[in-house]
C-alpha cells in the first residue's frame, strides 16, 4: 500500500498539486477537525466508489491511519484502484506536526 507522510502531504497541498483528499471517518469526527477532504465514512466508502477519481492521486485519511488502509485495500481489491494513498498517522499525526506551529 502506498503511503504518504503528513510533511509530503502539506507540501503537495501547499504547492497547489492535483491531489484528491477523502476523510474516511464519522462525521463527528470530521466536523471536529479536517484538511478539507470530502467525507465518506468507512461503511460506505464501497457503495461511493464512483466519486473516487482514479487519475490523479487520492490521499485517505482518518484518525490514525488504520481505517483508511482498511478502505484502501478494500478498494484495491474490488475496484482495482492503484492510485490511493494513505496518510500515514492520520489526523492524529497532522495534528502533532502542524499545530506545534499554530
């Protein structure tokens, strides 16, 4: 599975590069605190499979990173997606990097 670190993942968004972001938490969770990616909770991230785009890269993330690797291997394998990347750490791990700064 392909994962990318929150520093990368700022630089990518900072620098204006065509990325696609997709939250796979609750939307409590969401609500609380994002990065601006669209929500699709975990239990229906197989039933939106369409809104994935599949030619630019798609970073997923959720709190510490283990839900979005669990919808990124099912998506893998029932879609065939080879284009997602999860953010490794998740919220959790932005958090602790980027709100030292704030």
């Amino acid at each position: 599975m392909h994962q990318i670190s929150v520093t990368a993942l700022k630089e990518k968004m900072e620098a204006g590069e065509n990325i696609h972001l997709i939250d796979v938490r609750e939307p409590h969770e969401h609500e609380e605190f994002n990065i601006g990616g669209l929500l699709i909770p975990m239990e229906d991230i197989m039933t939106r499979a369409e809104e994935i785009p599949k030619d630019k890269p798609v970073i997923f993330y959720c709190r510490k990173g283990i839900r979005s690797g669990i919808a990124i291997q099912r998506l893998h394998q029932k879609f065939g997606f080879t284009n997602l990347f999860n953010l490794k750490g998740g919220m959790d791990a932005w958090r602790k990097e980027f709100e030292k700064e704030a």
